[in-house]
C-alpha cells in the first residue's frame, strides 16, 4: 500500500480486510483468507456473508516497528 505522505507501507489491514470483503461478496474467495503482506500473513474471516454487518477478523503477528519519545513544553 502506497500511502501519501509517507510511501510504501508494510502492511495495511484495512485494506486488506476491505479487498477480502470484495472478493467474498464477489463469489471469488471463502473465508478464512490468508494474505500475505510485506511485514507479514494476515487471516482474515468474515463469518456471515449474509448478514452485510458482520463484524470481519483480523488476525495476525504484532511487531514493534518504532519506538520513541518527545518532550512538550509546560503549557499551564
């Protein structure tokens, strides 16, 4: 996923779970979904396809890409 601003990203759930929606509502996948991103596999579930509003799972690795620390100012 290029996103503006801040280039390529490693991962995007969002969009993953977005295009395994499509595919599923399509007839062109069946849950559980494996996706394979550049920082890793996510599986993705949409349980009931025909309830539009069922929640969709995503499951996955968590890893801590970033660590950091900033100091603000006294403001009171």
């Amino acid at each position: 996923v290029f996103e503006r601003g801040a280039g390529e990203t490693l991962a995007c759930g969002t969009g993953a779970c977005a295009a395994v929606v499509c595919g599923i509502r399509w007839g062109l996948l069946q849950g559980p979904v494996r996706v394979q991103t550049h920082g890793g596999p996510l599986e993705i579930d949409w349980q009931d396809q025909a309830m539009h509003n069922a929640p969709v799972i995503m499951s996955g690795p968590a890893t801590r890409v970033f660590a950091g620390e900033i100091e603000l100012p006294d403001v009171l």
